[in-house]
C-alpha cells in the first residue's frame, strides 16, 4: 500500500542555528555572576556550592537543547530552504535550486521546548537535509509537521518514480519523466470520454445541447471513479491522474473530495493533475493550493498545459 500523502503544504526553515554553544556559554557566565556575588556575601563555600548549581544549571540547559553540540559532528551548510511535499527548495542565486525525493537520503528533526507558567511549548524545530554528497541545515520557530516524512521517506521517493498511466488501468504508461506527461495524458483522457467503452464502463449519460461534452456522469461514473482516486495500492503505473481528468471533463464535482485528498501526493504529476482538476470543479484555492506550488517540480511544458486546462474549465 502506499504511504500516507504528505501532511504539509509548505515549511520554510531560516539559516541556522548558531546559538547551541551560546547558550551554554551564557548560561555558565551567569552562573559565575552570581557566584561572585555569593563569594562576597557568604565566603569560599557558598561560591562552590553556587558553581556547582551554574554547572548543573548549564548541563540541564544544554539537555533541553541538544542541537547546538551535534551542529559541528553533522557539518551542515546553513541556508534558507522550504520543505514541499514534493521534496527540498534551496536557496540558490535567483532560483531555488529543488532536491526531489529520490535525492535525499535522511531527514533530521530536532524539535526544543521551553516552559511558560509550568506548561511545556515547543520553541525551535531545527532540520538536517542529508543527500549522497551535501547536508543542509535550517530552524523555524514552533513544532513541525514532518514527522510523517521521517517515516516515510524511502516510500516518497518510490511512489514519486512511478510512471502515469494513459487510461484507467494502468496498462499503458506515458513517457516521463524523461519526457512531458500532461500533454499526451489530457489528450487521451478527453479522447476516452467519448468512446462507447467509456460509456458503458462508466455509465456515462448523454449530454444536453448547453454542454462542451456530450457525454455526463451519472452514479456509476462517480463510484467507478471514485475507486480508481481512492486506491492505495501501489502501482508502478498510476491511473489516478487519468481518473482525474476524467472526471473533471464530466465535471464530476461529486468527486471533489477524492480530488482534494491527491493534491499532496508525492508525486507532482498527480498533485498537479488533482489541482487542475479541482480548479476546473470550482474548488477554492485554499483547499488545495495553486499550480505555482508544484511548478519548480514539474517540466515547463506540463505546467503550461495545466494551466491552460485548468483555466479552460471555469464557468463550463
């Protein structure tokens, strides 16, 4: 079965972090302030005992913030980056440079809390990106939602590579990702819609003049449908983006919840397909996102034709 999409839309990590060994250090120069003061008040012994508390003091400080001596062993480069549910966006010159799935090896996440009135908040959450040759390192303040990524992120990359299948069974792959998918997938999806196959399959309906297809969803459509959008078996030929497609073209709006639940996917082909699709049903923008969202995962020519799919589909 395939792992559970992605629970994130976007997690923007800020160079860092620098402060680990500063904190020790201002910790232990307190606690030799008030040492001094308590030499002067109550002799030797005091200020011994007063050490020992800033040394304890600092131990237990550097426990609650771990990160700040493992940031030399890890010897990451510090840079501002975005996690996607499509993989790592890195700052690079005037673009970001992306890091897909398949390219990273490991994520670490290191989450740091603090105590406000006896209750407990996280403070810091603090990330190590590892690939075959680099590591990138960035904080964000506040808990983060990546644990689902720790778990699953060989299972990312996998279903990320799977091929996107031209109909509704998977039995004929596209070409990508060496070449663009979109294209090809929307032409035969349209193409499908008007088959006799596709009618008796689906239990397509004929259409009213006022209608760009001639042929409507009926119930049988949504549940064949439905089926396909929701299937977690894993396929290394995905049919889901033609499903989609389809239904958008039969402006199956019945079929908007399955639609939404695929705009994470790991798989920015089918993420971008399922958006498209929402778009066209009318879904709003803050359900599911926008194409521009994907784009840096996506070739040129696939987003162009989303978009202009997508765009078509308003008001039909």
């Amino acid at each position: 079965m395939l792992a559970p999409a992605p629970d994130f839309r976007y997690v923007g990590f800020f160079p860092g972090p620098r402060h680990g060994l500063g904190l020790l250090g201002g910790v232990v120069a307190a606690g030799a302030g008030v040492g001094a003061g308590i030499w002067h008040t109550f002799g030797p012994r005091g200020a011994f005992a007063s050490g020992l508390v800033a040394l304890a003091t600092a131990a237990y400080s550097m426990q609650r913030l771990r990160w700040g001596l493992r940031v030399p062993r890890i010897a990451a480069r510090s840079v501002p980056m975005a996690i996607v549910p499509w993989g790592l966006l890195v700052e690079h010159h005037d673009h970001p440079r992306i890091l897909r799935w398949a390219g990273i090896t490991r994520v670490h996440i290191e989450t740091t809390f603090g105590r406000d009135q006896a209750t407990d908040s996280a403070l810091w959450s603090y990330v190590v990106i590892e690939t075959p040759r680099e590591r990138f390192m960035g904080h964000t303040p506040g808990a983060v939602p990546l644990e689902r990524l720790t778990v699953h992120l060989d299972a990312y990359a996998s279903e990320a590579a799977h091929s996107i299948a031209l109909d509704l069974d998977g039995a004929q792959a596209g070409r990508g990702p060496e070449e663009p998918d979109c294209e090809p997938l929307l032409r035969a999806a349209r193409a499908y819609v008007q088959t006799s196959s596709a009618s008796a399959r689906l239990g397509l309906e004929a259409a009213g003049y006022r209608r760009i297809t001639s042929r409507v969803a009926s119930l049988r459509t949504l549940d064949t449908l439905r089926n396909i959008l929701r299937d977690r078996t894993e396929r290394r030929v995905d049919p889901r983006p033609f499903a989609a497609i389809v239904a958008a073209e039969l402006d199956a709006r019945g079929l908007a919840n399955e639609l939404i639940a695929l705009v994470q996917s790991p798989h920015p082909i089918v993420a971008a397909v399922a958006k498209a699709a929402c778009q066209r049903l009318g879904v709003s923008h803050s359900r599911v996102g926008t194409l521009d969202e994907v784009a840096p995962f996506l070739m040129e020519s696939d987003l162009v034709t989303l978009q202009a799919w997508a765009l078509a589909g308003r008001g039909t």
